[in-house]
C-alpha cells in the first residue's frame, strides 16, 4: 500500500519553470529521501529573495503543498530589518502570539524570537498553536546568528505522523479528541496576565468564553482552564489527515521523571502548570504517549542552520522543535495567514 507521501510524488505536476527563474534560482532536495525540505538556491548574486517569491506565489503555494516546507539558502537575508521585510511582503495577515507558552521577544510588530527556552533543553515537536481556535498556516524561521553547536530547529511532516501510528489509537483520539489543562499562579510557567495580555480577570473570562476555553479561579491568583480540541485535521487546502496537536507536547510524561515527582508530589497531578487528556477527561497512559513520541522521532530531520537561512513551513503540514545548543543564537519567527476551522 502506497503511503500518501508516494502518492503525491506520483501525482503532483511539475510547474513549469521560466528561463529567468532557472537563470535566478536552483531548486532541489536538502536531503537524497526528497523528504522536506525542499531546498531553493540563487545561480547568480544578489537575487532580491523577496520580491522573487512574491511573484510566483502560486508555485510557492503549490510545493509548500507537495513538501511542506522550504528552506531559502544563500540568499540577501542578513538583517531582521531584512527578514521583516520579506514577511511583510510574503505571509498574508501577520498573527501575534495568543494563548502563549513560553516566553520570548517581540522584536518588531510581527517578528519575534523563537523560544528563549534554556538552552540546555530540547523543545518537543509541535504545531504553533494547535490548541487555540485560530492558528497560522504560515509560519517562517530566519537565522541571523546560527549557533556553532547544536540548535537546530527539528521538522517532521505530520501526514507521515499520522500514517504512523496504531490506527485504533488514532482512531481513538479522533473520536474524542484531546483536552489541554493549564494552570495558573504557582510559580511555574507564564502567568495568566502574560498568557491573556490583561491585569483584568473580567477580560480573561471574556477572552475563555469566546474561544471555547473552561475556566475556574480556584482563588483570586491562581487560574485553571480546560480546552478541548481535535487531535486529527484534514488539511483545508490538500484534504490529507494531519496529527496536529499538542498532545505529548504537554503530556507530563515528557517531563524529567524527577521533575514530574517534584510538581505531583508538590501541587497534586491537577494542579501541575500543564497536562493533556484524552477530550473527555480520561488520563493517557504512558505507554500510547510513548509511542506518539516514537513516530516524531522515526519521522524527523534537522539541519545545521547557516547565516541568513530562511525557512518557511506550513504550519499544519510541519511540526518543528528546537536542539540544545551552546554559544548565541538568534533564530526569528513570524506567522500569519490565520485559519478557523469549522469545528474545533
């Protein structure tokens, strides 16, 4: 049986490529498997990068499709002056960071840094913002100052996430989907007023009411919300199943074993800053967390980031991470081109 990514190798048409496109531009693979992702090289110096996908935004489009991602190599991006430009220009409808869960910079209007996480921890694989009602199908890496170890920025398509896991399993989470339990006010995390963007508890229940959010104040400090979410999708533009989720994102499996015993033994396995379940309230045994972590990790590719690359992903094709890493690094993110699916 043909998986689907054979499949669309074998249906996909080639776009025809110009004369001054071949001139300008060599497309090929980063990696001999034709996995993502797709890799897109100047032949000659100074290729304005920006304005080039911005005029062939259709076969941008349709190998984002094919691929999932583009990595952009050797081209006139060496500034954040520069990268703000080329996403003004190339991801429609810029988005800020709602419901955030972890900390980082704004550094313009739509660019920020990526997760100023420590950097001695590895960031698990997951799709920006699968649990809010509205998310970017766009999202794009640049890097300005590549770190000289580690920090590479993982990626693995979820179509073959999906194909990879126990059907009955899969089938399971499609029939209840998953819920996110986050809580507020004990030390560990955002807090709500950073999470919200308000000091006014009115907003937030404001904000939970209009996007489907539970919310509890166990006091007048501490917040617990509950969302319940789908954990498959069928990709709105490819109709393709996805596994796009946050599911052992958040599990507390993926915690460090004695970091887990700490925070239960400390605040009791509901009051732990986040935790996943299946969507009606049920716990996720380890085991089935266990093998959702494995099809990541048999899927995944990595790259070494050099100076200047810029990588774009769909948002709901591509889960990406990040490497521990040591000495600077300076990765930029910006998204945009929201979607709201009709059920959540």
């Amino acid at each position: 049986m043909k998986t689907s990514w054979e499949k669309r190798k074998k249906f996909a048409k080639p776009t025809p490529i110009r004369t001054d496109q071949q001139e300008m531009i060599q497309i090929g693979n980063l990696f001999d498997t034709g996995q993502l992702p797709m890799l897109v090289t100047p032949r000659v110096p100074d290729v304005d990068l920006t304005e080039w996908v911005k005029s062939r935004r259709d076969f941008i489009e349709q190998k984002l499709r094919i691929h999932g991602g583009i990595l952009f190599r050797g081209f006139d991006i060496h500034t954040e002056k520069d990268f703000q430009t080329f996403t003004d220009k190339n991801i429609l409808v810029p988005m800020q960071y709602k419901e955030g869960a972890t900390p980082r910079s704004k550094v313009t209007e739509n660019t920020y840094t990526s997760t100023e996480f420590p950097s001695d921890q590895h960031i698990a694989l997951h799709n920006e913002l699968s649990y809010v009602t509205t998310w970017p199908q766009k999202i794009c890496f640049c890097s300005i100052t590549p770190p000289k170890v580690g920090g590479e920025t993982p990626i693995v398509d979820v179509r073959r996430v999906y194909e990879r896991l126990d059907v009955s399993l899969r089938d399971k989470f499609a029939e209840k989907g998953w819920m996110l339990e986050r809580n507020y006010g004990d030390g560990f995390g955002l807090r709500w007023q950073d999470v919200f963007h308000t000091e006014d508890p009115k907003e937030v229940e404001k904000y939970c009411k209009e996007n489907q959010i539970e919310f509890e104040w166990k006091d007048e400090i501490h917040l617990r919300t509950r969302q319940v979410r789908s954990a498959v999708r069928k990709h709105p533009d490819t109709g393709e199943w996805l596994w796009f989720n946050h599911i052992v994102f958040w599990h507390e499996s993926s915690l460090e074993s004695k970091v887990r015993e700490m925070l239960i033994e400390s605040f009791g396995r509901g009051n732990l800053p986040y935790n996943t379940y299946y969507g009606d309230g049920t716990p996720i045994d380890y085991k089935d967390a266990e093998h959702i972590r494995n099809a990541y990790d048999q899927e995944t590719v990595s790259f070494r980031w050099e100076k200047g690359d810029v990588l774009l992903l769909d948002n709901m094709l591509v889960a990406h991470g990040r490497n521990p890493f040591s000495g600077d690094r300076k990765i930029l993110v910006s998204m945009g081109e929201p979607y709201t699916p009709e059920n959540l």
